[in-house]
C-alpha cells in the first residue's frame, strides 16, 4: 500500500493528496481514500480504483481542512471490498481519528479475538482496524502517548499516517520494515510512502522517518518520540528490488540505482553468451541496463509494453492475471528475430511472467532465450505486507532450478545471489530483511495454526 499525509493549512490539503497518491498508485490499485480534517470534523472519501477514479473535482472540493490523510490499497490481508478500503474513520472519546497504514501486524491473530472478547466490534477485516481499536482504548492519555501504547501491542510492520482534529502523526514501525519519510513545502509538513510523491507536488525531502519513530505535527510545528526502535533492522529489500518507485530515495539509497546495481552484479556472477539483452518492462527495466553495462553486451527494448494497464499481479484473481498479461507486452519482431538473448526480470513468484514471456519470444523466432533474475530464488512468503502469496504458490520453494528453467521453457536460468543482491547496496546482512530469500524472519511470523483462521 501507499500512504500520504499533509498539514498544511494554507495549502489545498485533499488535492495535494491526491496528487501524492497519484504518485504512489504503483503501490496499490485496488481502491484509494482521503480524509481531511477542518478542525471539528474528519470528511473522508474512499472507493475502489485507481486514484483519478475514486477522485474527480467535485468530490477534493469537498473535502476541506488543514490536513489531510491519503492511501493507496493493494490487499495483503483482507479482500479486495470497499470495507477494506483506507483511511478508516471512527468516532471514539476525543472526537475523530483517521489512520492509514501500510504493512501487515505479525499478532493480530491474537489481538483481534482479545479486543472482540471485551466487546469490541470490526466491520472490516483488514489489521488496521485493529490498530484503530487499540489507540482508542488509550483514550485517558494524548494521542502520541495512546500511539506508544498502540505499539506495545502491535507487532509486524506497520507505517502509518494517523489523523485527528488537530494533528497529524506518521509512525514507523521498531524494524523499520516499510518506508516513510517526511518533507516539506513552504510551511506544510507531508508524510510519504516514498520520496517521488514528495517530488510530484514540489516538496523536499526531509528524511526518512526513523524504524520506531512518531512524528507528531500540529499548528506548534513538529516534534519527534523515538519510541523503541528495535537492534535488528528489516528494511524490506523487495522495495528496491521491485516495489518502490525507481525514482524514490528510500533509507538514504536511490531505489533506481540499486536495482540497476543488482543487474552488474548480476553480469559479476553470470555471462551468457548471447547477442542481446532485453527486459521485461518496467521491472526488469534498471537490472538490465546495468547488466548491459558491466557485461558490454548491447541493451535493446525487446518487449513493448502497454502503458496504460497497471500491474498485472495486482489483479486479484489468477483469471485477470492471465488476461491482463497478454494485454500487456508485445515482442518487436526484428530486434529479436533470429538472436540469442538473455531476458532479465526483476523476480520470479510463480513463474507466470517469465514464462509467457519466453513463449512470446519463441513464437517471435528468438533463436535461444536465457532468463536472469535481478534477485535469489524467493523461497518463503512475506507476513509484512508484500504479496508473495502463501508458500506452495512460490516456484522456487517447489522446484529445483532446473525445473524452473524447463518449466518457464528458457535454454538458461540464472538468478542472483543473496550475496550479490546485499553488494548492490554495498552492505552488510542484518540492516535489510531479506527473509523471503533465506527464511531469517526480523520479527517473529504467526504460527501456522493461526494463519488460514478467520479472525
Ligand atoms: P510471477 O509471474 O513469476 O508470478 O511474478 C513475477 C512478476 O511479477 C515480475 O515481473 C514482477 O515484476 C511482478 N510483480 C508484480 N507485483 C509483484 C509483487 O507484489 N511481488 C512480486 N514478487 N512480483 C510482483
Ligand atoms: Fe520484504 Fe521479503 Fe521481508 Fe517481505 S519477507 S518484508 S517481501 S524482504
Ligand atoms: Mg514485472
């Protein structure tokens, strides 16, 4: 998910959100919501779609206020219904609370059942609302302290962008799992997924929230609560590798430079010996240039993609997904005809991708086809908020390598090492988490007797 919040009362709160979440839509494409705040009240629109969907200029006029909430949804938990849609909006002893979050909470198969068991009621089924629950059960302390109490609780990963009458608060969770940082534009603070939404409506970054970190802003200015940053950090690294924005800063690194390291690194440790390197757009896009430069083997747009389809694999059932992928890329005949090429894609989940995308080249006449992948094999699914779905639908966790390059049907499979991946960000293991890869899991995961059950 993507998540925005803006204070600024001489701004257009709710357009500049949208703006910003018009930025973040590569996040998520399910359904889109703002909620702003005038001082007495929190007015909230939200739906399913795409940002200018849900939005249109009758609807951010109404949405008036000082400052503003925004999210982007792509489900992790929960399905895909308006119910689930963000920001949530509840009433609760001091008046209005709007929150946004973006993660998934590792003990919510705990928490919920507790909360429901003193009386508590949901009426959605995403984590968030459980998050909402807790802050307002703190209602006897002010809402930063109700927030540190919140986190106590809650585990898993978490950013959030919370709103009440008169404040704006974005959280990062103790590991620092999802992105957050903060920016500024003229005297309006903006918290933001990622820097390119900072871009989009002419802010500068400020830096990045910190891993456990409460930022709180209101008409005084700004004030920060280090709040228990955890030792063991777990930037996801499927941020940099497929899920961010290229042209995003995250953590001090530019996420399009990162990948396009991952692709030389890559070059390091594999040379095939072809005419040709192509990517499967966009997401392979970055790895393969810089494959293409360390090796010296001509970089060439292989695959024209259609731009106005999203994300395939947002789609939420596999039906769309297979439709969707034949809408979306078609093979430039006389780049590829008759040449030996080595494809590069960002990863593997289920292997649908690549290996359409191998049958397209074949039917094109490519003479040989070697698949790259500008990161390891993933071998275990996340529980922090990225969709890499449950484990028997990961290819890798299945399958040797062989099997996956006779099943995606490519003369060659060649993905990265775990340790090539940490070299492109020219560190050391521990600051990212890296868990789908290698199974270290930075917080404790639920137990597989919790999982499946509907709570
Ligand atoms: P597959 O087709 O193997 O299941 O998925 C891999 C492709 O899906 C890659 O091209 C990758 O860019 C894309 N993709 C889109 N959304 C996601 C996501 O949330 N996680 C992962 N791992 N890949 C995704
Ligand atoms: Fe990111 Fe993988 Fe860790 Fe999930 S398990 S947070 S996708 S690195
Ligand atoms: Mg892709």
């Amino acid at each position: 998910c993507g998540i925005f919040g803006i204070f600024g009362p001489d701004k257009d709160v709710a357009r500049l959100t949208y703006y910003g979440l018009y930025a973040l839509q590569h996040r998520g494409q399910e359904s889109a919501g703002i909620a702003t705040a005038d001082g007495k009240n929190i007015l909230l629109h939200k739906n399913m779609g795409l940002v200018p969907e849900v939005f249109d200029e009758a609807r951010l006029d109404s949405l008036k206020g000082h400052a503003a909430i925004g999210h982007v949804r792509y489900s992790t938990t929960g399905s895909s219904l308006v119910t689930n849609a963000q920001p949530l909006v509840c009433y609760y002893q001091k008046g209005m609370i709007a929150l946004a979050h973006n993660g998934n909470l590792t003990n919510v198969h705990q928490l919920r059942p507790k909360l429901m068991e003193r009386g508590a009621v949901f009426q959605s089924s995403i984590d968030t609302e459980v998050i909402v629950n807790i802050i307002a059960r703190h209602s006897n302390v002010p809402i930063e302290k109700a927030i540190t109490r919140c986190m106590d609780e809650i585990e898993g990963a978490y950013s959030l962008v919370v709103l009440t009458g008169d404040k704006l608060i974005g959280v990062r969770d103790p590991h620092g799992v999802r992105p957050l940082c903060l920016g500024k534009l003229g005297g309006a603070y903006i918290l933001a997924s990622e820097s390119c939404a900072l871009d989009t409506i002419g802010a500068e970054l400020v830096r990045d929230v910190e891993p456990g970190e409460v930022i709180v802003i209101d008409k005084n200015g700004i004030k920060s609560i280090h709040y228990g940053a955890a030792e063991r950090k777990g930037l996801c690294v499927f941020e940099f590798i497929y899920f961010a924005r290229p042209d995003s800063v995250i953590d001090g690194y530019m996420v399009n430079q990162v990948r396009r390291e991952m692709g030389r690194q890559l070059a390091k440790e594999y040379r095939a010996d072809v005419d040709l390197v192509i990517s499967v757009p966009d997401s392979g896009n970055a790895a393969a240039r810089g494959y293409a430069e360390e090796s010296g083997l001509p970089f060439e747009e292989g695959l024209m993609k259609n731009r106005y389809i999203g994300r395939t694999f947002i789609q939420p059932t596999q039906e769309l997904r297979d439709l969707a992928v034949h809408l979306k890329l078609n093979p430039i005949k006389n780049i590829l005809k008759g040449k030996r090429i080595l494809m590069i894609d960002d990863s593997i989940v289920r292997g649908t991708t690549c290996s359409r995308m191998v049958k397209m080249l074949r039917d094109t006449g490519v003479k040989e086809i070697h698949m790259c992948v500008s990161s390891p094999p993933i071998l275990w699914p996340c529980y922090y908020g990225i969709d890499t779905s449950n484990r028997k639908e990961l290819i890798a966790a299945k399958m040797s390598l062989d099997e996956i390059r006779q099943f995606i049907g490519a003369d060659g499979l060649h993905y990265l090492s775990l340790e090539g991946l940490l070299k492109a960000f020219n560190t050391v293991p521990g600051k990212f988490c890296t868990a789908c890869f290698d199974g270290d899991y930075p917080i404790p995961i639920p137990k597989p007797e919790e999982m499946g059950k509907f709570v």
